[in-house]
C-alpha cells in the first residue's frame, strides 16, 4: 500500500507477529463461534476491533521512539493510497444503496429472468447474478436480492437446491471480481497502483473465458421447462448501473463516475418512483455507514502495514514467497505471479474475506510484481482473482453461510457447487502456464514478447 521502497530494511520475521495475532484472533473466534453453532460464525468479531490487538503489540516490539512509533503509525493511516481507497468506499457505497432503493435492483432482476428461456435456468441465472452483481459491486447483495427468487425456480423446477446456490454463489462472484464498485476491486486497484479500467481489461482475459465455460457446462444439466415468474419492475431504472460501467471503461475519473452514477440514480427515481430528496440524502448516508467497517479496517491495516514494513516484516515475507515461488518456474514474471496467487489464496483461507486478504497482500504482492516484471494491473487482477476463486468455494465464507441459511442446506453443499470458481482458477492458473503474465509497461504477455523478439 505504501510506496516507500523496503529494500533497504533488514528482514525480520518477528515483525510479522503482529499480523499473525490479527489472523488467528479473527480465524480463531470465527471457528469458535461455528463449532457452537452460531450463525455467520466468522463476522461475530468485527475486523476493526479484531486488528487492535495486532497494533498494540507491533508498536511495541517496535525500536523507535514511542512517539515516532505512533507517526509511523499515523503515516501509514493516513497514505495517499488508503484516504483514496476509503473515499472510493463510500462514494460505491452510496451509489449501491440509492440505486437500490429506487428500484434498480428489482429492474436488473427482472430484466435478467425476462430474457431467460425455461430450458436456460441455470446458465441463466449465473448470467443474471455476474451481471446485478457487476452493476452493484456486491456478491453479498446480489445473493441477497436473488436467493428468494432463485429458490423458487429450484423448487418449481426441481433443481437441487445445493447445484441452484451455488450457481448463484459462482455468478455473484463473477461480478464482484470484475465490478467497479466492488471493494475487492477498489483495493487490489489502490495497492498495486494502476487504473480500474487497465485492471477491468486484464481480467477480462481470465475471466470472460472461464465465465463460458461455465454457462457450457451448466448448459448440459436437465433442468425441465418450468415457467419463470418476472416480478414487475421499471426496466429504465436499470439504465444507471450500465451507465456507471461504460463510463467507468471509457478510464474516466471513478470519483466523477460514482457521483454521477449516484445523481443519475436519484434522478430517474425521482422521475419513476416519487423518489424524495429527503429520502436521497439520508440513502447517501445510508451507504456511507454500510461501508463503516471496510473503511475502518482499511485506515487501521495501513498504519499496521506501515508499522511491519519499518520492522522488516514485508522484507521477509516477500524474500520468503520468491524463494518458494522460484522453483516453480524459471521466469521470473511467472514466480511473481504464482507467488502472488499463493499468498492471496493462503491469506483468504485464514480471514475468510476478499477484501481484507487483498488489504493484506497488497503490498508484498506490488513488491513481487515489480521484481518479477509483472504490471501493476495484472497483479491487481491476480489479486482479486485468486481472492474470488477462493472466497467462493470456502464453506465458512459469507456466501456459502448465506446461501445455506436461505436455501436450508449445509454451505459445504453450496461450496462444491461454485464451478465458476474452480474452472477460474483453473483458467488463471493455465493463463499463466501458457499465455504467461502481462509484463510491466507493455500490454504483452511474456510468451507473446518472447516471440517477438526471437
């Protein structure tokens, strides 16, 4: 996250303790509460509170004085980076909850399932869920928003209810990879440095791919010719979300894209549905507080990071990684690559959240983009990638718990039915095999530059 090289600081592992205390409080209370039976077992401890344990103790094993300790702490708090990232929260935030309460989301719906033919439920619905979950920037929302009515299908159709969420669990994270809005893709932009548009293009040539194979192997499941019900819904308040996602390819602003995408909203409800001005400016604020605990937890990993990178902890973990990730290959773009993606997906395992394994890895993961010559946005998409693939098929994470619940079914059912998941690790992991990674300051993978130059 921060730009401060620290090659220059002595590696050491102790400085990594900190970090360690964070995982295993967070990782520990959730399998606590979900050996007790609690539901949502690992967001009962809030990851703001989780981290302050970690803090106190890295300001203490640090050598410097208290007081530069603590500006340490407050530079890494208050980075460029960090303040631009939580910004972007709560502008996507806002947007999301003023778009849905004018009845955006209802109108995605229904556009979606209007268009579906009865023989196509299943690829269907994956295809409506990666493009509401596109449009709003949440997996979490969009299951929320489509478990009623994918639940009714599966029951009127008689689809296995395990095989229906986790269509809609592999759908929902298509569009939270790939999303503008998203979090997960506000953090892995901001750590790694590059645009949102640059990161939207290199994961199109691992996602779009792994999203047709998907729909193709969905295609052959029996799924009957059951009649679907379109619930009624404005179509044109659907217009705002395919309005902020072109504008948001054409590279311009994401601080002018989000405002406009929020008035634009607002706007056509006001046109639409009596919307009320009253009710937009406390929609805004709405959206704000929904994006509490990510920012929080954005500017408290900061000054964390901050603090470990000045005891060597990030030295050690990135010479670790590269002395792993080296022997699987000989080029150094692909070790980065993999190293990248192994420390997301270990990372994602411990915290069972996307977007604080991306706060989490962002740094080392920039640091072994820049020795291995991978660009910025290629590891922004590595990044997020990885975090998806895994974030979809743990069977602790929020979405499969959700889905369980809703669905009445154990979420490792949900869990080994995600196949968008798996086929995208599979497809990212044979892009960097084959194609290889795009390098930095060119728009060539490595195999493409290789022959270029022969």
């Amino acid at each position: 996250m921060q730009q401060t090289p620290v090659t220059s600081v002595q590696p050491r592992a102790i400085a990594l303790l900190p970090l360690a205390v964070f995982l295993s409080l967070f990782l520990g209370t959730g399998i606590y509460f979900h050996l007790n039976g609690v539901e949502m077992a690992f967001y009962q401890l809030a990851s703001p509170v989780a981290i302050l344990p970690a803090i106190i103790l890295a300001v203490f094993l640090s050598k410097q004085e208290l007081n530069q300790r603590i500006q340490t702490f407050v530079e890494g708090v208050g980075h460029n980076n960090i303040i631009t990232m939580c910004l972007i929260y709560l502008l996507a935030g806002a947007f999301s909850t003023v778009a849905a309460a004018t009845g955006g989301v209802d109108a995605m719906v229904a556009l979606g399932l209007s268009i579906i033919p009865a023989s196509f439920i299943l690829p269907g619905i994956f295809l409506i869920a990666a493009v509401v979950s596109t449009a709003m920037g949440t997996s979490m929302g969009t299951l929320a928003a489509l478990a009623p009515v994918a639940l009714g299908l599966s029951q009127a159709a008689g689809i296995n209810p395990a095989l229906m969420a986790g269509v809609l669990v592999s759908g929902a994270m298509f569009g939270d990879n790939l999303s503008f809005i998203s979090d997960t893709t506000i953090a892995a932009t901001r750590t790694q440095g590059c645009e949102m548009k640059d990161k939207f293009r290199a994961n199109l040539r691992i996602a779009v791919p792994a999203a047709v194979i998907t729909v193709i192997v969905l295609a052959f499941f029996d799924t009957g010719n059951a009649p679907i019900e379109v619930p009624e819904a404005n179509y044109w308040l659907a217009l705002p979300y395919f309005f902020i996602i072109a504008l948001a390819v054409t590279g311009l602003n994401v601080f002018v894209v989000l405002t406009l995408g929020i008035i634009l909203a607002a706007l056509f409800g006001i046109v639409a549905v009596d919307y009320e001005i009253v009710a937009f400016s406390q929609d805004i604020y709405t959206g704000f507080a929904s994006m509490q605990e990510i920012f929080l937890l954005s500017l408290l990993i900061g000054g964390l990071s901050a603090l470990i990178r000045q005891q060597g902890g990030l030295a050690f973990l990135s010479n670790t990684v590269e002395r792993i990730t080296s022997r699987l290959s000989k080029r150094p773009e692909r070790s980065a690559s993999f190293g990248i993606a192994g420390l997301t997906a270990f990372t994602n395992l411990a915290v069972a959240n996307n977007t604080v394994t991306i706060l989490l890895s962002g740094e080392v993961s920039k640091r072994l983009a820049k020795e291995g010559n991978v660009a910025p946005k290629q590891a922004a998409s590595y990044l997020d990638i990885f975090a998806c693939v895994v974030q979809g098929v743990l069977p602790y994470g929020a979405q499969a718990l959700l889905m369980g619940a809703t669905f009445g079914i154990s979420p490792l059912a949900v869990s080994v039915n995600t196949f968008y998941c798996f086929i995208l690790a599979v497809v990212a992991v044979a892009t960097i095999l084959i194609i290889g990674p795009i390098r930095a300051n060119t728009d060539t993978p490595v195999e493409s530059a290789a022959e270029s130059t022969s």
